[in-house]
RNA sequence: GGAGCGGUGGCAGAGUGGUCGAAUGCGCCGCACUCGAAAUGCGGUUUACUCGCAAGGGUAACGGGGGUUCGAAUCCCCCCCUCUCCGCCA
C-alpha cells in the first residue's frame, strides 16, 4: 500500500499517478484516507497528553505512599480514575481510526512510474520488442491439446478423474519434460547469481497481506478452512514473504531468491474458449525470481530481471514479444511491468509466459521490508521489491510442442533442454 | 491429538508490582592507546507513532488480546506460537 506520509505530502502526484490507471475512486479514496487520517492523529495528540498526566499521577502516589502519606495519596486517585475513562476512550478512537484508515488505503493502487503509457485495457499495451521467426506450420499443424493427447503425455481426463478440470496429469515423457524445464529454468538462475529457495505451498493471512493477495483476493486462493491456510498461487508470496519486518543492511542488496514451485489459482470465472489445454490450469508449474533492492537500483534490477527471461526464452528458440504494460492493464501492485509473451505456431496466438514487475516500496509496506542507509543508519527506509516468472511452465510447453511439431507428428526438443530430457525426440 | 516447559532488545540471558525501554555478556559503531593490529579502557547502540521551523519534547511496545491496580515485563483470564515427551505417521 501507499506511504500515509506521500499521500499526505504529494497528494497531487498520486492522484495523477491514479489517474493513468483509469482508477475511477481515486478522489474520493484518497480524502477518506487523509481524514481518518486527520482524526487518528488528533486522538493520539490528546491520548498522549492524558497518558503523560496519567504517568505523573501514578509516580507522585507512588511517592507519597513511599512517605506514608497515605491520605494525600488516597486523594488523588480519584483524579485517576477520570484519566482512565478517557483514556479508554480515545485508544478506542485510535484504533477505530487507524483501522479505517488501513481498510482505505488497501484499496488504493500502485502509482504507476512515470514511463507507463496511458492506457485502458490489454490492448494499449506497448510492444517494446520482438525477437525470433515465426514458426512456419502448414495446415496440418496440431494444437497442443491434439498433440498432447496423440503422444499420450499429458492426460486432462485423467485430472478430472483425480481432482477436476485443470488439473493435469503428466505422463512419461510428458512428465520428464516437466523436470527437465524446471531444472533448466533454475540452473539458468542460479548461474544469474540467485539463491534457491525451497518455500512453503501453504501460507497465512499475514503473508497473503504482504504481498498483496489479501485481503481482496482471497478468493483467487484455495482456502484449506480448517487451519485458516492458502495454497499459493505463485512462489512470490512465501519467498517476498522471507523478508516480511525485516530490516536490512544497506550492504545486503542485491539480493536475488529464485524458487521452483506449483502454484495454484482458482481462476473463478475467468473459463471460456481461449483456455483450452494448457492455456489456463488451476495447478500449474513455476520457476520465480524475487529481488529486494535499494531503491535506487530497483529498475537497473528490473531491466537484468527482463533480460534473464528473454535469455531463457531465446535459449528455448521460442519467438516472443515484450510489453510494456498500460496503467489500466498492470497489476494493482505494481509500478512497473512488462510482460513476455510467447507465440505459439499452432494456436496462433501470443500467450503471457512471464510478468516481470518493479513493485517499488507498495508491497514493503505492507511488509515491512526495509533498510538502513550505510551513510545515514538511523534513517530506515522501505526497500524496493522485484519479482518476475522465469518461466511458468504449461504455456512454455504448449508452444514448445506447437513450434516444435513435425509434419509426421514428432516433437523435436531444444538442444538446450537435450541433457535434461535425456531424449531428443516425443514420438 | 494429550502432557509439560517456555515466548523479554541484533543474539544470549536477568528481571515476579513503582525509581524498568529494561541488568549483564556477546555483537556492532565511535574515540583513546598503537607504526599498525590484537588486547584493554571510555562512550554509544530498539522500534513505531506523535508535537515542534528547529533545538527538543510526549506516548506506546517485554508473543497477541482482555482484566485487576493509582501504577503491570512482573498478578489473573483467553488466544497464538516454539520446544520437549507421549500418541499417530511419511
């Protein structure tokens, strides 16, 4: 969430900032907040002010009994009492206001930086680059969901049987592809100077709060009720989440997690004909790269972070675009993102294989991630956050099988991924 | 799931009603000594909110919440978590 502090001070900034998101309650939002804001400092003032009295009576009875003046003492406490009841009063004022405050604020976006075009929807997005040939497939050319049936790799009804549609079931070499992706993928990321991490698939409300997924979206997750836990639905959360109050050393950035897991997404109401196959599941595989930096280096970071996926991608030979995305089409988090988006030769079509975005101090916030400047120690500062797939699997697959068809139905594998699959060929 | 122990500052660890934001040790920073370093000595070293142009004040926080009391790290109640043992089990 935004600093109370910037919203405070450059109120016209971020109500521009809002204004290229197209958020309609910009307005209305940001007064809401600055009032519950105005009330809760007033409280406090005045909350002070009689705890400080409170302090002085409690240590002058304190001393008279100490004296045995006891009946000067029994005195004055009735003056206490009366502190007490307002006291009480106004704490509760504070946390009311502080609550209200917090409920506003969380529905208030990211600003995004000032290089995000203006823009509505999906289709404002900036093509900021293009790079490799488009596959060329005559008309016998199979959609994954033929190929992967006519292999027998990747089994949809299977998953059904087991747990319901979008739950896949990989097979033999389908299975092998799987492992192989994902240690390419980490191997490659492990070479750009990042920490493996192993995290938890399940995670508590105060890590979906960090990272932005709760409160609003808690809907997205699948809830497991009986111990108030969420399945991921992407390995930012627990490895963001590692940071979560903590506070840095200047001389800790950079510092570069990267985390192989499934991930899970309820995906609700968001099926229809454009997510056969592999296109949309509820599980799926993902290898994450996570930063934390000075915000100085954020978008240095971002920009390496962009070019380690078009490197993965280029390695794989898979044609693609990045984008840079419009302020109506970015991630309620985020500051700055561009998407990397595959073509895949059969579909026709572009598929989203990775979101690389600059969060900048919005999810710090709400973490608590921060800093002590080496020139300046006392003066403790958010962090910056940074997170992007490198890469999410199935639309990874669907395309590599897509591009990679022959006309008498085999599947040749990127001589990248040859040592991980140990075969050449799907046949 | 049952029983027990515990949860205090960066870490370890004292503190069982007031003068305790908290001893002591370690760590860290600065200074002195030294050619330099080590050792030693001295000083400093939590965070948040808030008032103030500033200097500098105020308040809160000892797992979380509530209560008793003029006054709570300390007493009482509820909850959470760690660890140990038992049970179950990969």
């Amino acid at each position: 969430m935004l600093q109370i502090d910037f919203i405070r001070d450059k109120k016209e900034i971020v109500l521009q900032g809002l204004q290229k998101r197209n958020f309609a309650r910009a307005e209305e939002l940001i007064a809401q907040v600055l009032d519950f804001d105005q009330k809760r400092r007033e409280a406090q003032t005045e909350l002070d002010k009689v705890n400080a009295e409170a302090n002085n009576l409690a240590k002058s009875i304190g001393e008279l009994m100490k004296n045995g003046k006891k009946d000067e003492a029994e005195a004055m406490k009735t003056n206490s009492a009366s502190l007490k009841n307002r006291a009480k009063e106004l704490e509760q004022a504070m946390k009311d206001f502080t609550q209200q405050r917090l409920e506003v604020l969380v529905q208030i976006p990211n600003i995004p930086n000032e290089v995000v075009p203006a823009g509505k929807s999906a289709d404002d997005n900036e093509v900021v680059y293009q790079w490799g040939d488009m596959p060329e497939l005559g008309d016998w050319a199979l959609p994954h969901w033929d190929l992967i049936q006519k292999l027998d790799i990747i089994d949809f009804e299977l998953g059904n049987k087991i747990t319901g549609a979008g739950f896949p079931v990989y097979k033999g070499k389908g299975a092998k592809l799987q492992r192989a992706l994902i240690n390419f993928f980490l191997d490659q990321a492990i070479e750009a100077g990042y920490r493996e991490i192993q995290p938890p698939l399940l995670i508590n409300r105060d890590s979906g709060f960090g990272t932005g997924q709760l409160p609003d979206k808690d809907g997205q997750m699948y809830h497991a009720t009986e111990d108030d836990l969420f399945l991921i639905p992407t390995a930012e959360v627990p490895i963001t989440n590692l940071y979560r109050e903590v506070i840095l050393n200047e001389g800790d950035f950079p510092i570069k997690n990267v985390g192989y897991t499934q991930c899970f997404r309820r995906e609700a109401g968001s099926w229809g004909a454009h997510v056969r196959g592999l296109n949309r599941l509820h599980q799926f595989d993902k290898v994450e790269i996570v930063q934390i930096q000075h915000p100085d280096k954020s978008y240095q970071a971002l920009e390496e972070m962009c070019a380690h996926v078009q490197g993965l991608l280029e390695k794989l030979n898979l044609p693609y675009r990045r984008l840079k995305l419009c302020g109506g089409d970015m991630g309620f988090t985020s500051a700055l993102t561009f998407d990397m988006e595959v073509f895949s030769g059969a579909q026709k079509r572009w598929l989203e294989v990775s979101s690389v975005s600059n969060f900048e101090t919005y999810q710090a916030n709400r973490l608590q991630c921060r800093f002590r400047p080496k020139d300046n120690p006392k003066n403790i500062q958010l962090a910056h956050t940074l997170n992007g797939s490198a890469l999410a699997l199935p639309r990874i697959v669907a395309s590599l099988l897509e591009n990679n068809q022959t006309q008498d139905g085999k599947v040749k594998i990127p001589a990248v991924l040859v040592p991980y699959t140990g075969f050449e060929w799907i046949e």
